[in-house]
C-alpha cells in the first residue's frame, strides 16, 4: 500500500511539472533579402556571358567603400576579370579611397575589363604572365584618382607587369598626381597610355628582351610630367611620346632596336 501511495505520488507531481512547462514553438520562416531590378540585371549577364564565352575562370566585382584589400588569383587559360569584352556590361569598379588592388593571372589569352578605379591614394598591382593578355585599367572616371588621404604621403600607385608575348595594356589616369609603371618581357607588346593630372605625373616603362614593341603614351598637365622608358631588344620598336605642360616635361628612353620610329612631341607653355 506504502509503494502505490509514493508512485500515484511521484506520477501527479511529473503530471503537474510537465503540464507546467510552455509547449515549444515552431521556428518562423525566413523571408528572403529584396533583390532589386538591378541586381538582377547584372547578375543575369553576367551569367550569361559565363556560359557563353569559353573562359576558364571569371570575375565580376563592383565594391563601394574605403580602404579594401582586394586580392585576386586566377590560374588557366582564358581568365577574365569583368565579363564583358566591350566593357559596357559588368566592368569591374572599386570606388572608394585608399584601395589595394592585386590581380594576379597567369595563362594564356587573360582578360581584365575593364578595371575603374574611383577615388583617392589607390595602390594597384596587376601580373600577366602568359601570352596574348589584354588589360584595360582607368583610374579616376567621374571622380579624379590621386594620394589624397593616403597615409604614405604618396600619390596613387599603379603597377603593371606582363611576362608573355601579345601583350595589350590600356591605361588611362586622370588625377592630381598618378605614377605608373609597366613591366613587360616579350615580344610583340602594346602599351597605351593617357595621363592627364594638375599635379605633376610620373611614368615608368620598362620593357625587357622585347622585339617589335609599340608604345603610346600622352601626358598632360599644368605642372610638369615625366617619363623613363627603358627597351632592350634588337627588334624594331616604335614610341609614340607626347608631353604637354606648363612646366618642364622630363623623356629618357634608353632603348636597343633595329628600325622602328621614335616620334616624341614636348610642348611647354
């Protein structure tokens, strides 16, 4: 009689202990982010330009905000950072102040286009190794691209290197100060390039064991601009230089060639 009083006991006080807990509630759905029209739009041709262009790997990045670190490795061939070959869809941009950009490709046909660098005391590094590679670059756009606000005291940093044959740079800078500087091994090069700045602007051109080099460059500036071009290579070459300022404008070039032109135009004023 004892042992069924403690059961019938301890049984009430588990019925009353589990009648007194709250019952668990199922978890809510979650609702999915807004995608706007936009987005979308972007999205969708990049995609299709994936799968439509016989690319090994493919990038798209636009990023808004000041001082990112933006690292890029892309190994194989055919590897396109932005994913357009016209540029007029999916161009990657990074707008923002003190940026470090490096893009590192290696293979053969590489694309970058088109890379805009929007604001103040960017530090870019761009490596190609392979043959055929193209890259398009601006630094400014809508907003100029200078060392404003960098903590070095330095003015925006571009550098570019290509090791390869075929190899095609589009470079254009507009800005209170820029420097740049190419680095190319290998024949059949073409650099083109547009500076334009109110603070003086620097350009380094260094092209090694390279035949059959065509180099543009236009400088413009209400101080100064210089250029160092250096070539070795028993090729023929051609260097088309123009200088507009209204200070001194500083060419050296050093080169090695057979037949080719040299054609540079300084103006002062």
């Amino acid at each position: 009689m004892i042992k069924k009083l403690i059961a019938t006991a301890v049984a009430a006080t588990f019925i009353s202990y589990a009648s007194a807990q709250t019952a668990p509630t199922a978890p809510t759905q979650a609702s999915a982010p807004a995608i706007t029209t936009q987005l979308t739009t972007r999205f969708s041709a990049g995609v299709t330009a994936a799968l439509n262009a016989s690319t090994t790997n493919i990038i798209y990045l636009e990023q808004t905000g000041n001082s990112p670190t933006v690292s890029i490795n892309q190994d194989g061939n055919s590897n396109r950072a932005g994913s357009d070959a016209t540029g007029a869809i999916n161009s990657m941009i990074l707008n923002g102040n003190t940026q470090v950009v490096t893009i590192d490709q290696t293979g053969d046909g590489n694309i970058i286009n088109t890379l805009k660098i929007i604001g103040n005391a960017a530090n870019v590094y761009l490596l190609q190794s392979g043959d055929s590679n193209s890259a398009n670059v601006s630094c400014g756009l809508t907003t100029s691209c200078s060392g404003v606000g960098n903590p070095a005291g330095n003015s925006v940093a571009l550098d570019f290197r290509f090791t390869g044959d075929s190899n095609v740079l589009n470079y254009t800078g507009n800005g209170p100060a820029l420097q740049a500087s190419v680095y190319a091994t290998g024949n059949g090069n073409t650099v083109n390039m547009i500076q334009t700045s109110t603070a003086g602007q620097q350009a380094l051109i260094n092209l090694t064991g390279s035949d059959n080099n065509t180099v543009n460059v236009t400088q413009t500036s209400s101080s100064m601009s210089s250029l160092a071009l250096t070539q070795t290579g028993a090729g023929s070459t051609t260097f088309n230089i123009s200088q507009t300022g209204t200070f001194s404008n500083v060419a050296n070039i050093q080169a090695v060639a057979a037949g080719g032109s040299f054609n540079i135009i300084q103006r002062s004023r």
